[in-house]
C-alpha cells in the first residue's frame, strides 16, 4: 500500500498511473482518492496522475486532535505527496476543501505548482458567510460523532448543491454516498472542526493573491451558489486567474460533468506547457465602462 509520510508522522495514502507531466488531485470533503476516477482514466493517458486520501481519511492515517488537521497541515500535505514522490512541480488540481488546500499551497510554495485549479472552492469564506460556515461545520462534526456516516452521508449529499448530481447521474450519485458510508467519521468530524471551522479566509491572502505569478484556473459550478461570489473575487484579485462557469452544474463538477471538466483543465494546461497562459494585460483593468 503505497504511502508518504509528512513532516508530522502522519501516513497518506496515494495512488498513481501515467507518464508525463505529473497531475496532483487534491480532494474535497465528501470525497477522496477515488473521486477522481473519471479524471485519472482520461488524463493519465498523457500525464502521470496522483490521487491521494488525505489525514483523516483511511486507508491515510487518523490523528486523534483536531489541531491536527488544521489549513497548516492540509497544505503541508501536497507538499509531502510532492516530495515524497520527488517531484519537483505538478498541476495541482483541488476541489472544494482541497481546492482551499490547493490556494494555500499556491500562497505559501508557489514554486512547487506549474498551475492552480480551483474547484468549487469559496463556501464559507466571503465575510458575511463566515461564521454560520463555522457553526455549520460543528454542528455536523457533532452529528458524525454521534451517528457516523451512516445517518448522515444521506442528507448531506441531497444539499442545495449536491442535488444536481442526483438528478443528471443516479448511478454516479449512488456510488457517491456509498464512498462516502465507508470514512471515517472521527477523521471527518476532525476535519470540520479541526479545518473547515478555523480555516482563514481567502481575502486573508489579498496580498499573496496580488503578487500570484502561477497560472490559476477557477472553475465553479453556476448553481454552486456558496462559491459564485468566492470565484469572482479570486479572479479579480489574481492577474494569474482565469475563471470557468459551468452551466447547470452544482458543488461536485468533477462529477457531474467529468467531460466538460476535463477539457477545460485539459486546454489550460497546454496553454500552460506551450508558454502561452498569460497574466491579465493592465489594461483589462475594470476602471471604466466603455
């Protein structure tokens, strides 16, 4: 069972498949490794791709503390799958919670990403959402505590933003919230409480976001209502951005819509590798209207 182990002692389970160019994907919080199937079979036809589990997540290992799982530990995660698979630079590619993983990493190693993508990320993190996100994020922990995955996995994957994967893919949906009845939930509830609770907000990194130079994708879902706001901002605070709606789609986009997602992070990462991914001209600027 292959596996790295980050500065703390923490194992995290990894798998790969490809040659090439390496492709990090970076999971959200109902999901994990396996998540990224639909991705992993189309793009390791031309890239070497890694899915890994991360802390809280079997077969990764469970710490006991939630102050160990916190936004610190999740980045220094890629960078523990990185250096322990010796890579220099990959795309990293987030969802969700991982695509917060993803921007800190960007913030705090920017020379370790030949690009960002930015999944579904922002819920909970524009000012006037923040602290219900947190109430929210305990409040379940408490609930998985209390009754595992087994009475929750059902109600939280039928959320306003999870719906639409019901409804275009039963079968995808059904194997969705199986994956989900088999983690953990200690490790889930740590990470809520350890993570998704006490995570900074993205505006935290105005000036990081400013000074980005890395190629960044954003990609959210139009009808993933809590991350709209979220990406707007990002793109008009990184020059290094660039912003993809996907039409009628919800939080899981990766799911939902595994085709058009590959072929949009498909022709930013060419435009990347051919030189040809540009920061915003200066004139874009918005200080005018005509």
């Amino acid at each position: 069972m292959a596996k790295v182990t980050t500065d703390d002692g923490v194992k995290l389970y990894y798998e790969e498949v490809g040659q090439g160019t390496p492709i990090l994907f970076v999971h959200e919080f109902m999901g994990e490794y396996r998540s990224w199937e639909a991705q992993l079979r189309h793009f390791s036809r031309r890239y070497r791709c890694i899915a890994y589990n991360a802390r809280g997540y079997p077969p990764s290992d469970v710490p006991e503390r939630a102050e160990d799982y916190s936004f610190e530990h999740q980045r220094a995660g890629i960078l523990a799958v990185l250096d322990g698979l010796k890579i220099d630079k990959a795309h990293i590619v987030g969802l969700s919670m991982g695509a917060f993983a993803t921007f800190y990493f960007g913030m705090k190693w920017p020379e370790r990403a030949l690009s960002l993508t930015l999944a579904g990320i922002g819920s909970g993190s524009m000012p006037e959402s923040r602290a219900r996100f947190a109430q929210e994020s305990v409040a379940a922990a408490d609930k998985l505590l209390a009754g595992g995955w087994e009475k929750s996995a059902a109600a939280r994957s039928q959320s306003p933003t999870r719906v639409q994967l019901q409804n275009k893919d039963p079968r995808a949906f059904e194997e969705f919230v199986r994956l989900i009845k088999q983690h953990s939930a200690q490790g889930s509830a740590l990470t809520l409480k350890g993570y998704q609770a006490l995570r900074p907000s993205l505006d935290d990194f105005r000036e990081q976001m400013a000074a980005c130079k890395v190629p960044t994708l954003i990609i959210s879902g139009d009808e993933d209502e809590p991350c709209l706001d979220a990406s707007l901002m990002l793109k008009r605070r990184m020059p290094s951005a660039g912003l993809a709606l996907m039409p009628q789609t919800g939080h899981a986009c990766n799911l939902e819509e595994p085709e058009l997602f590959n072929a949009t992070c498909e022709r930013f990462f060419h435009q990347v590798e051919s030189g040809q991914y540009r920061m915003r001209d200066p004139r874009a600027a918005p200080d005018r209207i005509l």
